[in-house]
C-alpha cells in the first residue's frame, strides 16, 4: 500500500477480500489515501477470494474516488474474481485493466 | 446407459461432512475453506469447489449478519452431502430468520451491499429458507458436471447471459409482433384503396389507426404544397385539436419543428431537451409538449410530414412504435404518389377521349357525299395535322342548278380552331339567301364572326366559291385565303387567282371583291388551304404553288374522275413529303367536269 510518483494510490498483496477483512481493508486504503489523491489502483493479482463484502469495499471506494473526480481502477484480476464482477454486472462500474 | 435401479444405487454412494461453526465471520470462513478442500477430495473440479466455498461463506455470513444475541453462542451447523450426482448444503441456524426474498434482483450498481443472496442464488440450482421456531435452514443443491470439470462461476455468468438473451429475444419478438401487425394493417388498408378513392379517408384510417398504436395523444399530418416550399395540413387528430392555420413555410427551419424535419429530411423530436418554440404551429396545440416529427420521403420527393404529439413530457415512443411510424408513413406516402400517378392518368384519358369525341363530330361535319349533275364529278378531303383541326370545307347544294362551296383555317389547331371551324360552317350554312353572291356572303360572315373571333384573340381565312351548274359559271370570293387554281378547259394550263380581302375577324367592316370564272369542257378548279403548299419534306423543301400546279394539270391529264385526281395529287403530295409528319391540316375541294 503506497502512493506512487505519479500521485497514484496503490494497493497490493490482498489474499482475499471478504466479510472478514473487507471494511478494514476498506477503512485503511481510506485513512492512508492522501486527501488530495485522485487515483487509486487495486492490484488483485494475488486476491483468490472475493465476497460480497468485499464487492461492496470495492464500490464504496470507487465512489469515494468519484466524488473528489478521481479515478478507481483494478488491476490484474485473476479469473474466478473477474467472473464475480461480471455476474454481479460491476464490470460496468469499474475500470478493469490487466497488465 | 443406466437403468433407475443404477441410478438410485449411484445416488447411494455419497458422502457427508458436517461442521458446528461458531457464528461468527472467522468460524464461517473457515468452514467454507473446509468444505472446498473436502470437495476437491471428493473429486469435484476446483472450480466448483470454489464457487461452493463463496456460496458457504456468503451463506454462512448471512446466518451471522441476522443472529440475535442470543443464537449469538449457538452454533451454525453445516452439512454437506456430495453425490457423484450433485451437491446438496444445509446450513442451519438458530437465530431470528429472515425473509428470503422469492426473486434476487441484482441491487443498483452503486449500492455497497445486497450481493450476497444474488450470488448463492447465481450459483446454485435450487435455494429454499425454512423458518422454524428453533432454527432455519437454508438447503442449496447444484448437480455436478458430470463432464470436464466445468467452470461454475461460468456456469451462472452463462445463466446470466441466458436471461440477457431472453429479453432481447423478447424484445425482438416485441419488434416482429409489432412488423407483423403493421404488415396485417398495411394488407388490409390496401384492400380498402382498391375499394375507396378517397385518399382523405384512407388517410384517415390509417393515421387514426397510427395514432392509437403509438399512444399519441395527437397527431398531425401535413402535406408539401406549391411547388414543396410550404406545408398544409391535410388530416389531424383529434379533429378539432390542432393542425388549423396557415401553410407552414418549409425555409422556416427555426421557427417549426415539422419545417426543420420536411428540409432536413430526418426524424426530429422535441420535449424537454428540445422544446416547442413559442412560435411553431405545434405549440399552438393545446398541452403539447413532446413527439416526434417524421418527413414522409417516396424515392426522396417529400411528400409530407407526420407528427406525434404528446401530452406528456415523455412520449414512451419505444423502438417499436418509431419503426411502426415509419412503416405506415411510407406505406402512405407511396399511396399519395400513386393517387397523384393515377389523376394524372385518369385527366389524360379524359382529355383523349374528348378529343377522339371531337374529332368525330368534326368528321360528321364534313360533307358526307356531295351529288353534283352528271357530266360533273366532285371530291373533297380534310387531313388534320392533330386529331382535331382547323380546317373545315364544305359543299352545300343551293336549288336544283346550284353548288356552294366552302373551305376555311382557323388560325392555331386543335380544339379551339376546330370548334371555330363549326362555327363559320354553321353561319355560312344558314345564309343559302346569299349564296350567288360570295362577296357580300364573306362580308356578312365577317359581320357576325367579328365579336367572337377578336375575343378569341383568333382569325379564319375562307374560300367561297359558287357555280351554277346551267351556265358552268363560277363566283369565288376570299378573305386571305390562298388562291383557288383553275384549268379552264381541259388540257388548259391552270390558272390562279388572288381576290384580295382580310381574314375574318380582323376588322369589323371588309368588302370581299368577288371573281367570275367559267369552267369548259373538261374544265377543273381546286380549292385548298396552305395545308397542301406549305407541306415540307425532310430536307425542309416547301411542296409549294410551283409543284402544286404541275400535279394538278397532270393528275387531271391521267385520271378521269375528281375523285381520282384528288387522290392522285395527294399521293403526290405524300411522296414528296416523304416520312416528314404534317405540320398543318391538308383541305382541298376538287371539281371537275368530265
């Protein structure tokens, strides 16, 4: 979890995104994100279990981002989470890029 | 492959785990590690292990979210029961419930939560919560893929575009339905046309008909007038609604929606984001405040333009109903085409049916078989350039030794000349009292054509001639007409003659100065209009006096009859000419004796 030179905000290394660590994941990127920060990007390479909760994280930053006019992206989704986002139609929401 | 008794056998093999989780998210996501681990041991293929492990926890998680304080240190029980058949998992708990909702609806996409119930029921076959006074259990069962392991994920990502293909499948057939109730109506309104002229009430029909199937509240259909600057309202409903006032002029595109869409060509609509201005006729509509308009295009002619008006700020014009609109303006659009097509058609049968009418009376005007004294013989034709013209001639018997003859062009052809031309046959008929004295006969005749020929603006030249059969004289007077010829004798060359005199109808009082002429034996005279002279072949040559002059004394060297002669110098006439058409009527009265 750091911030880039380019200003963006990024978040790495998740195992998993679910009711467990979900609104502290949440509650963390939130506190540490600068204020004028206007791009947060979550790698998800290593995250293999993502839940509702952890949708709703997801959403709840990507607002957060919106409302300063900032951009949310997630990188390098694996599979099975990319899936999640489609059948619950997120992938509309979000900025999906894999690098 | 299997009998029941295998398959009941089969579905024996199974096996169960339960696990007693504590209710809280940590138990809960343990256990759901457990059971994918353990379905991965029963030989279930990742994958679904895995979307097993997400339905468990999201269950599980659920069971935690609604516990009461109480159920808070019971435990939630999880059972699973793997068949090589299917899965079936029962979670139970021991708090106050919930209600299950019958049909999961994704939440909107900005919404934190509210997934959770949509993934188990995404991910599972069948999903049932019972309620009981001491616990509920949610039973979720999913048969396995009994093929390559198969992604499950993919399995509801499947079902998900399944659905999605259902409603555009609806939505297509929504579409088709309504193409085939347009095709339905257009069948039918083709039969009325045939029944029915009246392009008003067709129209009617078919845009009262429109209006009810798009739900309009209006409609209004105008059609471009005086050369397609304008736009004139020809049907609109209600009735008394809207669509009176003025012509719309097409250049005003600012000012009128339908201007804007008849001069563009294209569909306009107009509502909130584009509002009526407050001087377009559409405003004047009482409550119109949003539509479509629609430029009704056959072979890109504007025909017209039909509008939908709306009372309302949205006018619900779905995909459907535009293409409904369309469809039945083209459809009427053609109809207006094939109307004009059809007018035009019927006003030129008429005008050629009147025309084959005029002509016949023309024919029976003309004398049908004129009986002079025998040794004389007599023959007269009349070729119209059109199929009705201006040249008349005439033969009138006055008393036993007496002839009259008459030929006569109106100046112009046609139909006006033609019924001129009756006329002066007409006059010069009723005055048999002035027959021997051609001279004051033209003079009269002028007298009375006078008024109705200067108020044609039109003009006749006439030949009058009258013989007396007991002395063989002949008395011929003209008003501008070319010359009469004359072969005194027979073998004589033949002589012509000009008396001078105006046309009719030029000046009210004209003298006509008569000359006398007697015919001998074997003596000829020919009477013609400048039909004959002024004849041209193909290389522009007039026919001519010349020419005229040297046929008539050989025809009437090689025949023996005026009918003869006549038909022979016409032949000559038709020879020169070639295949040049006639450019003016050909008249000729030819008398011979013997």
């Amino acid at each position: 979890m750091h911030q880039r030179e380019d200003g963006t905000f990024e978040v790495g290394g998740l195992v998993e995104l679910a009711a467990l660590n979900a609104a502290q994941v949440r509650d963390e990127i939130k506190s540490r994100m600068g204020a004028d920060c206007l791009a947060l990007e979550m790698d998800l390479a290593s995250v293999t279990f993502l839940d509702s909760s952890g949708l709703g994280t997801l959403i709840s930053l990507h607002k957060a981002l919106r409302t300063r006019g900032g951009e949310f992206r997630i990188v390098n989704a694996a599979p099975n989470v990319l899936q999640i986002l489609e059948l619950t139609r997120l992938h509309r929401v979000f900025q999906i890029i894999t690098r | 492959m299997s009998t029941p008794g295998a398959a009941s056998l089969r579905s024996a093999f199974r096996s169960v785990i339960q696990i007693e989780a504590g209710c809280d998210f940590v138990s809960i996501r343990k256990a759901s590690e457990t059971v994918q681990s353990w379905l991965v041991e029963q030989g279930l293929a990742e994958r679904e292990a895995a979307s097993w492990e997400l339905v468990l926890a999201e269950a599980g998680n659920n069971a935690v979210e609604h516990t009461s304080v109480e159920a808070k240190s019971l435990p939630v029980g999880i059972e699973v029961i793997c068949s090589d058949r299917d899965v079936v998992v029962r979670v139970t708990d021991h708090g106050p419930g919930f209600d299950f909702p019958e049909e999961v609806e994704l939440p909107d996409l900005d919404s934190d939560g509210g997934r959770g119930l949509f993934l188990i029921k995404s991910l599972t076959e069948s999903c049932r919560y019972l309620r009981g006074p001491g616990g509920n259990v949610l039973v979720l069962e999913r048969s396995r893929s009994e093929r390559a392991p198969d992604d499950s994920l993919s399995v509801g990502l499947l079902r998900l575009r399944l659905a999605e293909a259902e409603r555009a499948l609806s939505d297509m057939t929504e579409e088709l339905s309504s193409n085939y109730e347009s095709l339905v109506a257009l069948f039918r309104y083709s039969g009325e046309l045939g029944a029915s002229a009246n392009l008003l009430d067709f129209s009617g029909r078919i845009l009262s008909d429109l209006m009810t199937l798009t739900g309009a509240d209006a409609l209004i259909f105008r059609v471009a007038g005086s050369g397609q600057s304008v736009l004139q309202t020809f049907r609109s409903f209600p009735p008394d609604g809207f669509g009176g006032g003025p012509p719309i002029s097409i250049a005003d595109v600012a000012g009128s929606i339908e201007a804007h869409a008849a001069s563009c060509c294209e569909d306009v609509w107009f509502g909130v984001e584009r509002p009526l201005g407050a001087r377009d006729p559409l405003a004047g509509a009482k409550g119109l405040v949003s539509g479509l308009c629609h430029p009704a295009l056959v072979a890109g002619q504007l025909i017209g333009t039909v509008t939908l008006g709306y009372a309302s700020e949205d006018p619900h014009l779905t995909a459907a109903k535009v293409n409904l609109l369309h469809t039945f303006v083209d459809f009427l659009g053609i109809q207006f085409v094939n109307a004009r097509l059809q007018d035009e058609r019927t006003r030129a049968r008429v005008t050629r049916r009147e025309l084959e009418i005029a002509a016949n009376i023309q024919r029976s005007l003309l004398p049908s078989e004129a009986r002079v004294p025998a040794p004389f013989t007599i023959a007269g034709t009349c070729r119209s350039a059109l199929q009705v013209g201006g040249d008349l001639y005439d033969i009138v018997p006055a008393g036993p030794d007496g002839l009259m003859l008459v030929i006569a062009d109106v100046m112009g052809k046609g139909v006006p000349a033609a019924l001129l031309a009756a006329i002066i046959r007409t006059a010069v008929r009723s005055m048999p009292q002035l027959f021997r004295k051609p001279g004051v006969l033209l003079k009269t005749l002028n007298q009375i054509l006078y008024e109705d020929f200067s108020g044609a603006d039109m003009f006749a030249t006439a030949k009058v001639a009258f013989l007396d059969f007991s002395n063989r004289s002949l008395t011929s007077a003209s008003a501008g007409h070319c010359p009469l010829l004359v072969c005194a004798t027979r073998g004589a060359s033949a002589a012509s003659s000009v008396e001078a005199g105006l046309p009719l109808g030029i000046e009210r009082e004209v003298d006509y100065p008569e000359a006398r002429w007697r015919l001998g034996d074997g003596g000829a005279v020919l009477i013609y209009t400048d039909g004959l002279t002024e004849a041209r072949n193909p290389a522009g040559e007039m026919y001519g006096d010349v020419r005229l002059t040297h046929d008539f004394e050989e025809v009437l060297r090689a025949t023996s009859t005026a009918g003869d002669a006549s038909s022979e110098l016409l032949r000559r006439l038709k020879a020169f000419c070639s295949d040049a058409p006639a450019s003016d009527d050909q008249t000729l009265i030819l008398l011979r004796h013997c």
